[in-house]
C-alpha cells in the first residue's frame, strides 16, 4: 500500500509540474490588446496616437489619396494582429499604421 500511495503522490507531483510549466509558458505570450485604437506615422513622426480606427483611416486616406473603407479595414487588422502596415509612401517617407 505505501508503494502505491508514492507512485500516486509522484503522479501527482509530476503532472502539476507539467501543467504549471506548459501554463507559465503559455502565459509569457504577448498579448495584441484590440481596443479599437492604433497609432499613425510618417516617416518616424507619429501625428496620431491612442486614436479610433475610423479617425486614423479617413487622415490616412486623406495623406495617401485613397478611399477610406480599405484603410479602415487595414486599421482593424493591425489592431487585431498588432503587425505594424505601411499603407503608402507619402513624400518619401512612409505612412504606416501600427498597434498603440
């Protein structure tokens, strides 16, 4: 009976280690906050920060000469994915959309 209550209480051990290590790893993961909000620049100015989606895509549409709808849609998935977007080259220098 004794060896079977250590082979138990080394199960248990064991499994609680895995568990916590596989948890604890998977907590260390970065997480994309989708809050509605991203951030604007050109070249390495930002002009906007903490902004709403729909702000950031009618300036940038305005700055690259394009239609808001897709703009908007690119703002959406760079808020979701926060994976920065170069939307386009605006006197030389980039305009890009970015996670805030």
């Amino acid at each position: 009976m004794t060896s079977t209550l250590k082979r138990s209480a080394f199960c248990l051990a064991a499994t609680t280690a895995l568990v916590t290590g596989v948890a604890g790893t998977a907590s260390a993961q970065p997480v994309a906050v989708q809050d509605g909000l991203v951030n604007v620049a050109v070249g390495d100015v930002t002009i906007l920060e903490d902004v709403n989606i729909g702000v950031a895509a009618q300036v940038v549409a305005q700055i690259c000469g394009v239609n808001v709808g897709p703009v908007a849609v690119l703002g959406r998935a760079v808020d979701r994915s926060g994976t920065d977007s170069t939307v386009c080259e605006s006197n030389m220098e980039p305009v890009t959309i970015t996670q805030n």
